[in-house]
C-alpha cells in the first residue's frame, strides 16, 4: 500500500483571460478598451458584476481522496474526468499490485487514530486484492475500498465558478482535507491572476 498527500497542477487554462474579461465586460456597456484590463476588471468584480468572469477557464488535475472527490463534484457548473475504480484494476503491474490512499492531515503518524487508519486500509487492500485474485472483477472488488483511495481528477471551471469553489471550500467549515488542497488550489490561482481571485479584486 502506498501512502501520498494531495496534490495539483494547472494543466490548462484561458490565455490574456484579463483582456478577454475586459471585453465581455465592456461590452456590457458599449465601451472601448481603455489598455486597462487589470483596473477595469477590478472594478467589475468590485461592483459584484462577476458574469464577465465566466468567458476564462481553467483545468486542474487533482489527486486526492475519494471523500474530497464526492463533495467537489457537487459543483453543478464544472467538467469532470475521475479515474474510474470501476475499470481501473489495481492488482495490474501498472499500479505494482498496490492501492494508493491519501494521508489524512489531522492525525499524527505513529499515533493510535493513525495507525487503525492505516491498519483499516491495508486490511481493505488485502481484501481488495483477495477478491480480484477469486475471480472477482475490479468492480465488485471496490465495494471493499477506502473512503482514503486516491483518486486522480481533472476538473474544469470557468473563473467565476472557481471564485465560488474557494469561497466555500476553502473555509475552516469545510472538511479538512477538503481545505488542504483547494487552499493549495486558491493561492496558485491567486499568483497566477490575483486581481481574479483575491477577493476584493486587487493585487
């Protein structure tokens, strides 16, 4: 069994997505680029006139557990592709006879929390491999899997709705590990384009 944190890249996103906004936006009011994008589109997202964000996008591909991964796709408005245990067959060589799962953040290794959690898991891989190798198929084998089973997942969102995501996910009333990565998310996507995604709209 392998054990790995939560991880990301941005693996695509909309090019000049500023000068783009600034057009959508303009056009809301039939006015000229002034060469002012960044100050134009803090304006708009100042004002709460957030619709102009819509027209940028971005993909990530995210690996995290399949808890994270049963809330995040709730977001009605985003694309996904998730790595299906329903063909993907971990007893193959690809995935050296092993399941992979996600650390969990709030407990200490070696503490006894830990250690049943790791100790679960692996029982749930034994029984996992067990069945594959009486004949069962990767499908009726994952009845037996964590909720801690890496996932592997690339997510598209336009730029209002990933302002909407942080703003949720990121918050401390969210699940922990749900804070983890998408706070990893957030502050990428803030270096990127921080007048889009720092709240106020400023750098």
């Amino acid at each position: 069994m392998k054990i790995i944190s939560p991880s990301f890249e941005i693996i695509d996103f909309t090019e000049n997505a500023l000068e783009k906004i600034e057009r959508a936006g303009r056009n809301c009011y039939l006015s000229e680029p002034q060469g002012d994008a960044e100050g134009f589109v803090s304006r708009l997202i100042k004002s709460g006139h957030e619709t102009p964000l819509e027209v940028a996008h971005a993909s990530i591909r995210m690996i995290c557990d399949r808890g994270v991964m049963a809330e995040i796709t709730r977001h009605r408005l985003c694309s996904f592709s998730i790595q299906s245990t329903r063909y993907v067959n971990y007893s193959k060589e690809k995935f050296r006879g092993e399941i992979s799962v996600v650390k969990p953040l709030f407990w200490e290794e070696n503490s006894v929390r830990y250690e049943l959690w790791k100790a679960h898991c692996e029982s749930s891989e034994f029984a996992y491999m067990s069945l594959i190798e009486f004949g069962a198929t990767a499908q009726e084998a994952r009845s037996v899997l964590p909720t801690s089973t890496a996932t592997n997942i690339i997510m598209t969102a336009n730029f209002r709705e990933f302002r909407h995501i942080f703003d949720l996910r990121c918050s401390p009333k969210s699940h922990p590990q749900m804070v983890e990565i998408l706070t990893q998310v957030r502050d990428q996507f803030i270096s990127r384009w921080p007048i889009l995604f720092n709240k106020n709209g400023n750098k």
